[in-house]
C-alpha cells in the first residue's frame, strides 16, 4: 500500500530465519509442555509487577470488535483472600458431596481433589478474571461480542505470560461463582469467568500422573 489509509498505521512486524523461526517455535513448545496445573502453592511473597506485566500481556489479546471484554482482578489482602476460601469451600463442599453426578466424581478421582481449597489462602495473589457481556453508555447497554471466547484467549495468554516467568497458577471454577461479584464489589455487568492462585509452588508440590493428547489425535492435516 502506497499510502496508509486514514484511521490505520503500518504494522510492525518481526521476520525471523527459517533456522530461528524453528528454533524458537521448539523452545516455545518446551517451555509450554512443562506448564502444569499446581495445587499446593508456597506462601512466598513476589515482586507484585510481575504479575501486572502478566495482566498487561493477557491484555494484548484480540476480542470480538477489540472491546477487550476483561477484568483481571488482584487479591492480595489476606482478608479477602480468606473470605473468597471460605466461600469456594462452601460452594466445592456441596459440589463435591450433593451435586456432581458420579460420573464426573469419577473424571475427578486421578486429580485427588476434594473440597477443600488451601490454595486459596497459601498462594500470595489470587487473579480473578471477570468478563464484561455489555457496556452502559448514555443510558443505552452496548453489548459486546464473542465475550467467552475473547475473555479464554486472553486468560491462556495470562497462563503463558506465568510460565515464561517460572509462576505457577492453577485454573480453578468453584461453581457457581457468584460470590466473587459480590466479596470483589463488581458491578452488574461484570461475571466472575475464571479464578487464579498464583505464586511459586511448594517444594514438595505434586501433579497427577496424566498424559497428553498426541499430535494425530489433536491435529488433522488435509
Ligand atoms: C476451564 C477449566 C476449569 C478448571 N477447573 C478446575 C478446578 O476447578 N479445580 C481444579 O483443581 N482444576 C481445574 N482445572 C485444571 C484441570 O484439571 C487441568 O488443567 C487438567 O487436569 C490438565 O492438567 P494440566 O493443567 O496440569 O496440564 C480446570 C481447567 C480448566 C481449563
């Protein structure tokens, strides 16, 4: 394009190597298939920054028209943090004894979960991700688009941006979540999607024992 066209600006874009692009691609790969979901956090304090570059790289993410339909909310008090426990348990406990059929109790039994959620309180931040269905404007609700899926990539950014840096996370849904709208104060328009314990883990933190999928099992070449 000769000229740029009002309203855009020429992309910066990064060419590497065929030999670099291959190499990074496989550097990328490891570093990704190492991440894992961790349980049992250690109560080791980090530099809080990290974290907000973590939110800024999830914040990058493309969403549905770029309404960046996310709000990735801080906990560190121990209060609060102690409050969002006592209220997942609650929730987990009923979960775990009265309402998940056997089925999923069974898809449960390799992660050794149980109701009780001590990460909650141990881990030094907990991140929780709130999606934004709608904005209110001038009296009017502008809704936005592709929310679930804008609001999941950004959060797998999130846990990416964690791994670069050697944090550890877990993805946790204690459902339903509404508690965390009302002990975060979040405006109506905001859902509770997703919540993350991050910290280092503990020393002697443990994983199941669970294989991932192969290459010809996720991916068809036509
Ligand atoms: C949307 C979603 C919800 C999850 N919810 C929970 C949860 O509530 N509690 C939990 O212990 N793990 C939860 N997990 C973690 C999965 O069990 C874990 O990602 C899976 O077993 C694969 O293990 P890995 O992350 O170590 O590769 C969740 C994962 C995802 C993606």
């Amino acid at each position: 394009m000769k000229n740029t066209p009002e309203g855009f600006i020429n992309l910066v874009h990064q060419r590497y190597s065929d030999e670099e692009s291959r190499l990074r691609a496989q550097q990328f790969y490891k570093l990704m298939s190492s991440r894992r979901s961790v349980r049992f956090f250690s109560d080791e304090k980090f530099d809080r920054r990290l974290l907000e570059l973590a939110v800024m790289t999830a914040s990058t993410a493309p969403s549905g028209a770029n309404k960046q339909p996310w709000k990735y909310v801080i906990v560190e008090s121990p209060e609060i943090k102690r409050e969002i426990k006592i209220a997942a348990e609650k929730e987990e406990k009923e979960n775990y004894e009265r309402r998940m059929p056997k089925s999923w109790l069974d898809d449960l039994k390799a992660f050794g979960t149980d109701w009780h959620k001590d990460f909650l309180e141990v881990a030094p931040y907990i991140v929780v991700v709130f999606k934004i269905d709608y904005l209110n404007e001038d009296g009017s609700m502008k809704k936005h688009y592709y929310v679930n899926e804008s609001v999941g990539i950004s959060v797998g950014m999130f846990i990416a941006a964690l791994q670069n840096i050697g944090l550890v996370t877990l993805t946790h849904t204690p459902s339903p979540m509404n508690f965390l709208s009302r002990i975060l104060k979040r405006p109506s328009n905001e859902r509770a999607f997703l919540l993350l314990p991050v910290g280092y883990p503990h020393p002697e933190a443990v994983v199941p024992d669970i294989e991932r999928k192969g290459r010809d099992e996720v991916m068809e070449i036509i």
